[in-house]
C-alpha cells in the first residue's frame, strides 16, 4: 500500500493561520459562554445569604452569622464525603495539574465540586475569592464546549487558556489582565494564534458582562505625578510590608495544607467554627471580599477599623484556604493589598510623602497579587484597567519588582499555587517538550492513503483517533512497541502517522 508523502512542517504552522477564523469564532463563543455562567455563579453565591431573608432570620442576628458558616461548612463535608481526593481536586491547581499531566476535557466531577464548595464557601461568609473558583469554572465549560464541537485535544490547552482569561475578564471586567493571567499563569507561554484567540474570548467575556451587570466606575485617585524619586521612601516601605504579608500568607496556607488529609472533615468545620464566631463577634467582617476591597478603595473605613481588617485578612482567609475551604487567593490578596495600602496612607497624612489613599491602596493590590501568584504583568495591567490612571504604572511597577524580588529572593518561595500542586505531590511540568507535542493533533502529521490504494487492513494495527494529540500517539507508541498508528475517525481508518514524523516535527518546532 503507497502513502502520500508527508507534508513539509511549514505547512503545519500555516494551518494554525488558516484556522485563525475558526479559532477567533470559537474565543467568542467561548466569552459568550463563560460571562454567561459567570452570571449564573455570581447568582449562586448570593442565594445562602437570600434563603436566610426567605425565613424571615435577620442576617444581622449574631446567631444567624454564626450559623451561617458553620452550616456551610456541614453541607460542604456532607457533599464530599464519600468522593475520592481526586475529585474533590479543585480551583488553579487542579488546572496546572491537568494540563501537565492529562488529555482531554477537565474532568465534571471536579467541576462540580467546585461549584458547590465555592457556592457553599463564599455564600456563607467565608473569607475567600470567587475569581480562583471562576477560572476553574470558566476553564471547564470551555473544554466541554471543545470536546461538543469537535475540536481536537490538541486545542484543549488553548480552550483552558480562553476560558480562565473570559473567567477574570467577566468578574473583574478587566481583559487585558485576563490575557496576560491566561498567558503567565495558565499557560506559560505567548503564541500568535493563541493569543488571538484568548483576546477575543477575554473582550467578549468582559463586553457580555457589561451588558448584564454594567460597567463598572473607574476606582477613584488623585496621583497626577510619577515621580519615582519623590516616593520611592514610600514605595520602598510598601514593598517590605508587602513581600513579608505575602510570605505570611505563603506560609500559612501552604503549612496547613501539607497536614489537610488527616481528618479533613474536621479541618473544614473548625474553620466554619472560627469564621462563625468572627463574624458573629464583628459584623462587618461578613462583608464579602470584593466588597471590602472596593470599600478600602473609596475610603470608607476609619483608621481603626482598618487594623481589624487588615489583621483579619493578613490571617483569616489563609487560615481557612490552608484547612480545605474550596475559594480562591486572588481575592484576599488583592484586598489584603488595599487594606495595607489604605493603612500606610493613614499613617503618612501630613508627612513630606503623602500620597492619596486609594492610588497607593490600588499599587498595594497590585504588588501583593504579584508577590502571591508571580504574575507582575496581569497585575499591572489590572491596576490601569481598574483606575484607568497611567500615572500609578511606574510606581506599581516598582513596589511589584521590589516585592517580587523579596518573594523570590530572599524568601525563596515560587507562586502559592505551584507549591500547593507540589503539596499534591506532583510538580508541574513546563517542558516544551510537553507544550509542543500536546498543541498539535495527530491528524497534522497524518500520512494520507491515495486513490489507488487498497482498503486499509487494520489487522495487528494500533489504533488512534484523530483527535488525539501528538504526546497521546508517542505514549501509545511506547506502550505497544509500533512505530506507526492507524488513525480513525469513528472507527474508520483514514491514514497512518510515524514516529519519525513526530520526532522530525518536534525537532523543527524546538529549534
């Protein structure tokens, strides 16, 4: 039986242009999809809180607060017993676990884990962020969406990479910082065409959102000087009392998750127990995160109050991370970052290096997501999109430098995620190695039969679909000892695809 000859590799990277269309309709339908269950979940997390005014309880009754945690907590324990670890694995770890180490669709189970922990967690006043939920979330439905359209595994890294970029997109409505999150979280790496496609999916997530929920009003500044020198005393002090925050709470999560599986049913009732009688003792700090972090912006908190929060948050939402509670870090990090922020700003009233509270509250933010996640350039990005003030960028850019340099340096510490999945007891795999072979499907390299041949004899033949990636046809390779596979398509044989194709293409791809 002869073979068409396989095609030079350069027409391999000209059909990822020619699928630029394809790819730039699937981002929108991605943003489309995500924005829309973003809603659905911003809707889930505010129904504890509406079932309680249902029955005719006052959410301001100190036993109701207490409650309320403590309950959430109970259904949370009594929803995941009997489920084995792997799916109860949830939130960006989950994310970075898979793509190093699956195929495929993100797994349901998980997903759905995720939605009732993280309605069960944030809806009853745990301390934590619905934007690590979301990406998870948003990631899920777009692989699903990929796998219902039958778009090949080999886009499924893509399909995540949309779907986080949308998620953040549709929560913070801020876009470009969901690309670059996307980009220097998710994905590790920045293509053409897939960059295209993660914009498109981050604009339409953030352009639906608008239209359900409204656009959001630019946080309120004053700064009309970047003049590094005349604050870098200030921004210097920042730093310090940002990196070391950021290793507090390094600290805390990361040292009680090392112990989580031992009686971890327990674990998430003492921290329903300890957020219950906190909240009962002080109201306010039942406030949800994003509200406080929004209310420290616009000053609506005296100096006092601050410490109470600041202490709050520089120890409570780790605490309850680090024990099992399924939420997110972007959210306490980003607030604890304008709590510090509004803090300093009280202390420097009056002094030569007064900035105004709210830009060095939203530089604070900015520092203190970088120092915890190790993405610098999302969080710039989100500080302009959030103020839309250009003067904050260079100083932004300093405290996140600083602050990322006391992290890394000097703490030795890599992002809070990645020592979460280490934690796991797997290390994420950024080889490029993996990055190449899991982007391209086997269909790419595929030997085609010609018109004259024969029917395909799939006697002692291995089997592959055509779908599959080129990672998946090496592993099967490896695990039957063939060199060639014969690639199906609904059981139908349609060509044949070599080793050393695979190999001659990686090669090229790497150089």
């Amino acid at each position: 039986m002869s073979f068409k000859p396989s095609e030079p590799q350069s027409n391999t990277n000209k059909s990822s242009f020619n699928k630029l269309p394809q790819l730039v309709l699937l981002g929108v339908a991605v943003g489309v999809v995500t924005a829309l269950v973003m809603g659905l979940f911003r809707w889930l997390i505010s129904v504890p809180t509406e079932l309680v005014s249902w029955f005719g309880l006052s959410s301001t009754s100190p036993w109701v607060l207490f409650a309320l945690p403590v309950v959430g907590t109970l259904l949370l324990w009594l929803f995941w017993s009997g489920q084995p670890k792997d799916s109860r694995r949830v939130g960006i770890p989950h994310l970075f676990e898979h793509l190093s180490y699956q195929h495929g669709a993100l797994p349901f189970k998980n997903l759905l884990n995720q939605i009732v922990g993280a309605t069960l967690a944030i809806g009853t006043g745990q301390p934590v962020g619905r934007e690590g939920p979301g990406v998870h979330i948003g990631a899920a439905f777009s692989s699903w969406l990929g796998t219902k359209v039958g778009i090949s595994n080999s886009y499924q890294r893509l399909l995540i990479g949309c779907g986080s970029a949308a998620a953040i997109a549709a929560l913070f409505n801020t876009p470009l910082a969901g690309v670059l999150f996307a980009m220097e979280v998710i994905l590790l790496e920045y293509s053409l065409v897939g960059f295209t496609a993660i914009i498109v999916a981050s604009i339409s997530a953030d352009a639906i959102s608008r239209s359900l929920f409204g656009s959001p009003e630019l946080l309120g500044h004053s700064l009309t000087s970047s003049d590094l020198f005349a604050h870098l005393p200030v921004l210097v002090l920042l730093a310090a009392l940002i990196g070391t925050a950021a290793f507090l709470f390094h600290e805390i999560v990361t040292r009680l998750a090392k112990q989580r599986g031992h009686y971890w049913p327990v674990k998430l009732i003492l921290s329903g127990l300890t957020v219950g009688a906190l909240v009962a003792y002080e109201p306010i700090l039942f406030t949800p995160v994003h509200e406080v972090m929004l209310a420290a912006l616009d000053q609506a908190y005296t100096e006092q109050l601050l410490y109470l929060l600041l202490v709050f948050y520089l120890f409570i939402p780790p605490l309850v991370i680090g024990l099992g509670i399924p939420g997110g870090m972007i959210g306490p990090s980003l607030t604890l970052g304008a709590l510090i922020g509004s803090t300093l700003g009280y202390q420097l009233i009056g002094t030569d290096f007064e900035i105004d509270l709210a830009s060095l509250s939203l530089i604070a933010m900015a520092a203190m997501l970088s120092a915890v996640i190790h993405a610098p350039l999302a969080a710039l990005l989100a500080v302009f999109e959030l103020s839309g003030n250009v003067h904050t960028l260079t100083l932004a850019l300093t405290v996140i430098v600083l602050s990322d340099l006391i992290m890394r340096s000097l703490f030795n510490r890599p992002s809070i995620f990645e020592r979460l999945l280490l934690l796991q007891g797997v290390s994420r795999n950024t080889q490029i190695y993996r990055r190449v072979m899991t982007s391209h499907s086997v269909k790419e390299l595929m030997v085609k039969p010609t018109e004259t041949d024969a029917d395909f004899s799939q006697d002692e033949q291995v089997a592959i679909d055509y779908k599959a990636t080129l990672l998946q046809a090496m592993e099967m390779m490896q695990l039957s000892g063939h060199d060639e596979l014969l690639v199906s398509r609904k059981g139908n044989p349609i060509g044949r695809v070599h080793r050393d194709d695979i190999e001659r293409f990686y090669n090229e791809a790497s150089e």
